[in-house]
C-alpha cells in the first residue's frame, strides 16, 4: 500500500469538515424549517432546497478545483 501524501490527507480532512458542517446544519435543518415554515411555508422551501443544493455545490466546485493542470503557472 502507498503511503499518504500530504495531497491525500488535506483532501481528507477538507471533506471531513465539509461533511461535519452540513452534518450540523441538517441536524438543525428541521427546526429552522419549522420556525420558518411560520413565516412562509415557500421560504422554508427555499432554504431546504439551498441546502441540499449547496452540499452538493461545494463538493463539484471543490472537484472542478482539482481537475486544473497543476503545471501549469496562472
């Protein structure tokens, strides 16, 4: 087996912070959908659908990141 390279465990440990945050936002997620829910039932729809969407954002924007030629001088 290969060892670890520095490339490998920083992938690891953004990913590990990434899920632990939108962990601890979806733990809270059913209380603020409530809470909003008495404002307006489409806001609480809103910030639903922006979450998920955004879980989702971060991890294609991070993947679009790693795919740039790193050879390459900006």
């Amino acid at each position: 087996m290969s060892e670890p390279t520095a490339t490998n465990r920083s992938s690891a440990i953004a990913a590990a912070v990434i899920l632990g945050a939108t962990g601890l936002a979806f733990y809270f997620m059913p209380s603020m959908m409530i809470a909003l829910a008495e404002i307006s039932p489409w806001l609480s729809y809103a910030v639903g659908i922006a979450f998920v969407l955004a879980f989702f954002a971060v991890f294609w924007l991070r993947g679009k990141r790693q795919q740039k030629p790193q050879d390459k001088p900006e």
